[in-house]
C-alpha cells in the first residue's frame, strides 16, 4: 500500500509540475519525473526521512533499483554493439557505462560505512585511468616519431 505522507505529496506535486511542462513543450519535465520518481528512495538512503522508513518499502527499493541498474548497463552494452554494427563512435557510451560501474562501486562502500576503504579505491582508480590514458595517448604518438 502506498503511503501518504509528506513525500507521497511533494512526488505528486513534482510530478504534477511535470505534466504542466511536458504540455507545455519543455524539456526540463523529464527530470521532474525522475526527481519525484526518486524522491523516497533518495531520502531513505540518505537518511533524511527515518520516520516515513517501511522496511519492507526499503527492501523493494533497493532490489528493483539494483535490477534497474543492471538493466542499464545491458541496455548501454546492446546500445554499443549496436553503433558498432553502423560503424558510428562509441566513446560516450562507454564513458556512461564507467561512470556507472564507477558510482555503483562507490556508492556501495560508502553505504556500508567504508569511508576510508572507499577512498582509497577512488584514489587508486583515478591513477589507474590516469596511467591508462597517459600510455593511450603516448602510443599514437610514437607512430609520428618513427
């Protein structure tokens, strides 16, 4: 059963707002959505909203939007085999699907309460990409000083 409270209310009004916008032609409706989509999982998350918390309510949230997630990341992959069969760029796809993998990562240690464990692997992924991007771009230059 779907609660009514402060929040069910503030992702009506969101919502409502939405609506307005999209017949209205705006873009800017879309993200109005997401946002009163997003609004109680959000709040529980962080924390923000202990006295509307429904265990049962915060179980769903988080296995559907784990499922939600993965979801994605399968659509994002079929949507790089995809341009890759019209021989279109990739770049930005799989840009998303890193900082997907990336927010997935960090999102789940700093949940658990790991702040330092989770700083470290920020720390250590940047000067990864950091290596891998210097050696990646070294490479093609080395053809020219051949």
């Amino acid at each position: 059963m779907i609660k009514r409270d402060t929040i069910f209310y503030s992702a009506c009004g969101l919502s409502g707002v939405g609506l307005i916008l999209a017949f209205m032609g705006y873009d800017l409706s879309l993200l109005l959505f997401v946002a009163a989509y997003l609004l109680r999982p959000a709040l529980h998350e962080f924390g923000l909203a202990k006295q509307y918390a429904d265990e049962r309510q915060l179980e769903i949230h988080s296995r559907s939007g784990n499922l939600a997630f993965v979801i994605v990341m399968m659509a994002m992959v079929g949507m790089v085999f995809w341009r890759i069969a019209d021989g279109e760029s990739t770049g930005e796809l799989y840009t998303l699907i890193g900082i997907g993998l990336a927010a997935r990562a960090l999102t789940g240690l700093v949940m658990a309460g790991e702040y330092r464990k989770a700083g470290v692997v920020i720390i250590s992924a940047f000067g990864v990409l950091l290596a891998l991007f210097i050696v990646l771009a070294i490479i093609p230059l080395t053809k020219y000083y051949d």
